[in-house]
C-alpha cells in the first residue's frame, strides 16, 4: 500500500469521525430542546392549576367570611331581643315584688284589726258572763251542776221506765223465750245447714293455687271480690277457700266463678270480670229452670214466665234458715190438701200458698214489705184478684177477703212451725246484713253496696261522674254515723268507699 492511500484512509476516517460527532451533537440539542419544551408546558400548566387553586381558595374565603358575618348579626339581634325580654321581666318581677309588699303590709294591718276585735270579743263576753251570773245570781259551776243535776235525774227517771217496760216485755215473752230455746235445743243438728247457707267451700288442686288466687299484692282477690260483691277467705285449710256473702245468689255466682277461674287457669281481673258476666248468665238460666220445677212440683200451671222466674230466685234465699222455693212448695201442697177438706178453691189455694212469700225476692232491691211487693209485682202479671189478696194478707198488713187467703196464711204457719223448719238468729242476721246495704244504697251517687266479713265491712261503689275523691271521704262518713244512728250491732263496721274510673274506646 502506498502512503497516499494511507494519508487518503485517515482523512476519510478524521472525516467520518467528525461527522459522527457533529450528528451526535446534533441530536442531544434536539432532545435537550425537546425535554425543555416539554418542561416549560408542565410548568406552564402547573402555573395555571395553581392560580385556579388560589382563586377558588379565595373566593370560597369570602363565602365563609360572608356567611360568619351574617350569622354574627343574626346572633346580635337575638341578643338585643333577649336582652329586651329579660329587662321586660326583671320588670314584672319588681312589679308583683312590690305588690306583694303592699299586700303584706295590708295583711299586716288586717290582722292587727282583726286580733284587736278578738280582744274586744273576749272582753265583751267576759262582761256578758259576769252579768249573767249577777243576774242568775249563781257562778258558772254553779249553773254546770245544777244542768248536770237535772240531766241526771231526768236520765234516772227514763230509766227506771225502761227498766219497767223491759220487765213487762219479759214478762209477756216469757213463754214465747221458752219454746224458742226449745226449738233451738231440736234444732242443734241443723248448725251445719246454716254454715251452708253462709259459705260455700271451692276445693283447690293444690296449695300454690292460693297464691295465683291471692295475686301480686292482692290484686286478683281484691277484683273478685268486688266484681262479684263476696268474701273470699283464704286461711290454713288445706287445698281449699271459702266464698262468704249472706246473698245466696251472688255467693253461688261467686263460688261457680271461682271455681271456673281455677279450672281454667287464667286469673287475672279482666279475665275474672269476664268469668262472672258468663257465670251471672248460668246462675239467671238455672233460677229459670228451678221456678219452671217448683211450679211442675206444686202442680200449678198458667203462670206468667216472668212470674215463674221470680220465683226462681227464691231457690237462693233461705228465711230462718228454711229454704223459700222448697217452702213455697211446702205451703202450695198443705193448702191444697186443707182447701180440699174445707170446700174452698183448690186451685187459687194453692197459687196463693205458692206466691206468698215471691215478694222475698225482690224485698232487698225495692222498699215495701215483702207482702205488699209480691202482690203488686202478681198483680202486674194478672195474677188472679184472690191470689194477690191472699200474698198481700198473709201478714194481715191488709183484710182477708176470701177464704182462699187464711188458708194460704195457715198453709204458710204450719211448714214455718214444724220443728227444726226454721233458725230465727239467721234470719236476724240477714235482715241486718240486707240493712246495711238498704241503708248505703238510700246515699246519693251510690251505684252499688257489698255488705261482706260477715256484716263487719260495707263495701260502697260509687259513680265517678257525680263523687269525686273529698265527697267519697265525706260520704264514707256520713254513712259511718247513720249506721251507728239506726242499727245495732256488736264490735264495729267499717265503711269502705270506693271510687273507680274507667276509660273504654274501640279499635275499628
């Protein structure tokens, strides 16, 4: 190789080299310039979320600097108005401060009148009683025993004539006494009857049961019990209690209730108010049934229903201890049998001894003797005209017209007089139970009266509308201190008033 072509090669390579490097350099301009570019446009952009950041920023500044401004106004005006209503009542208060200084001050002046007249008053009659004793020419204790003195033998002298009377009376009732403690002496087997017509025993399935009975603090035995106007005892006999009331029909009501409660399980109030509607109903069915019986048993027939069920109720009281349904019976056969033998009218002999006493069954709602009663009552349902005289006269509160009318009255002597027939301390004790009931049912705003703990205790119901809490206090005793006007009794009666109100509305 010749050295031209050598000098000729490395000035081809100086000259590739160049060129090389002038490219090279070319291009890292061009991509410099590039990524430049490209870094002014971030930053330009970047510039211009920043400015829109700074003016949101700023305007929603001025939003809340707005909205704080207006609620600090809103504040202020409250302020100024609360302010205005304090000041407006710190002057009432000043105004009744002073009103009430000057009421004292006159309160004050009153009364000093008023202890000034008091003085007076004292001294007057301090004057007025020492010229009555000048006058009567006698002190005060003086004139007190001289009064007691005089009350004192007035006091002897009535009873030195009751003393009397009592002796005359005992005198004509001596032999009466007599026959009547024999008759208790015959009738001293008959105790376990009266016990029957007083209480009722309902068997429990166990002990627990008088718990439920009993229930939280009372409440169920007390709802029962004035639901259905009985006692209800609960004491140490075992598996059983007793339901207590001289009303033979509500005590029926009662023990069929409560034994329907324990067989059923629920006993709670509403439940029990239930029971006793549903069994009031039984007890109404089965007083129709037995007047429809009696009548079958007497052989009488043409009698009102209405009159029948009258008689039905009758099947429930008992007078002296005999039975008034199967007394009427009684009386209906003996005077058939004596209106037989003496000629007279079979038939109205024994209507007559059959209704005598149907009065007995109404006596306890209605005022009037049982006699007069039961011969409105036939009359209103055309009884005949000798059947209501024969009811009215049995007692003689009016003349017998007929013949038909003494044999009913004989009738009704003979069944009451046969030995062990009748107990007359049961009857007495009736008569004052239904007494005490008469007597709290005569008060106004009295809906229902419960004579229970064997007369000790009268249980009053009355209507809410028309007593309110002071009257029922008041009325309480008010009837406390006509019982111990008009009746006599041994121990006490307490007088229970009860005030009860119920608000009832529909679901529809």
């Amino acid at each position: 190789m010749n050295p031209l072509s050598i000098v000729m090669s490395i000035i081809a390579l100086l000259v590739g080299v160049a060129i090389g490097y002038l490219v090279q350099r070319y291009q890292t301009e061009k991509a410099a310039k590039a990524k430049q570019e490209k870094a002014d446009d971030i930053l330009k952009a970047a510039q211009t979320q920043a400015n829109m950041i700074v003016k949101g920023a700023q305007d929603n500044a001025a939003k809340i600097t707005k909205t704080a401004e207006a609620e600090v106004r809103e504040r202020r005006v409250e302020l100024n108005k609360e302010t205005e209503r304090l000041d407006k009542r710190r002057g009432e208060l000043d105004s009744r401060f002073d009103k009430m200084e000057q009421r004292e001050q006159t309160l004050n002046k009153r009364q000093s009148q008023v202890d000034k007249r008091a003085n007076d008053i004292d001294k007057l009659y301090e004057e007025q009683m020492k010229k009555l004793e000048f006058v009567a020419q006698m002190t005060t204790e003086d004139a007190r025993k001289d009064l007691f003195a005089a009350v004192e033998k007035e006091a002897r002298g009535d009873m030195a004539r009751i003393i009397r009377q009592i002796e005359t009376e005992a005198r004509e009732e001596g032999e009466k006494r007599a026959r009547k403690l024999i008759a208790d002496a015959i009738q001293r087997v008959a105790s376990e009857h009266v016990a029957e017509v007083t209480r009722a025993v309902v068997t429990l399935p166990s002990e627990e049961m008088k718990g439920r009975i009993v229930g939280r603090n009372g409440r169920n035995i007390k709802a029962f019990e004035q639901a259905a106007g009985v006692d209800v005892i609960v004491d140490d006999t075992p598996d059983s209690v007793t339901v207590s009331c001289f009303d033979s029909v509500r005590r029926e009501i009662g023990r069929r209730a409560l034994a329907k409660l324990i067989l059923d399980g629920r006993i709670h109030p509403a439940h029990i108010e239930k029971i006793i509607e549903d069994e009031t109903k039984a007890v109404e069915k089965i007083i129709n049934e037995a007047g429809d019986q009696a009548a079958f048993e007497a052989n009488i027939t043409g009698l009102h229903p209405e009159v029948l069920r009258m008689m039905g109720r009758l099947k429930f009281r008992t007078s002296y201890g005999q039975n008034q349904l199967a007394h009427a019976v009684e009386v209906s056969k003996l005077a058939g049998i004596l209106a037989a033998e003496l000629g007279a009218n079979v038939e109205l002999s024994k209507q007559g001894g059959f209704l005598h006493d149907i009065g007995k069954a109404m006596d306890h709602n209605q005022d009037g003797t049982h006699a007069g009663l039961g011969a409105e009552y036939c009359k209103r349902y055309g009884v005949n005209p000798i059947v209501v005289n024969a009811i009215a006269s049995h007692h003689h509160e009016v003349d017998q017209e007929t013949v038909e009318a003494v044999i009913a009255e004989a009738a009704d002597a003979i069944s009451g007089a046969r030995p062990g027939a009748r107990r007359e301390d049961l009857e007495a004790y009736i008569k004052r139970i239904r007494s005490l009931e008469e007597m709290s049912m005569s008060f106004e705003g009295v809906q229902q009266a419960f004579a229970i703990q064997a007369g000790r205790e009268v249980r009053i119901l009355v209507k809410p509308d028309q007593i309110d809490d002071l009257a029922s206090t008041r009325l309480a005793r008010d009837i406390a201190k006509k019982i111990e006007e008009t009746m006599q009794y041994p121990g006490q009666i307490r007088v229970t008033v009860i005030r009860e109100t119920r608000a009832t509305e529909y679901a529809k």
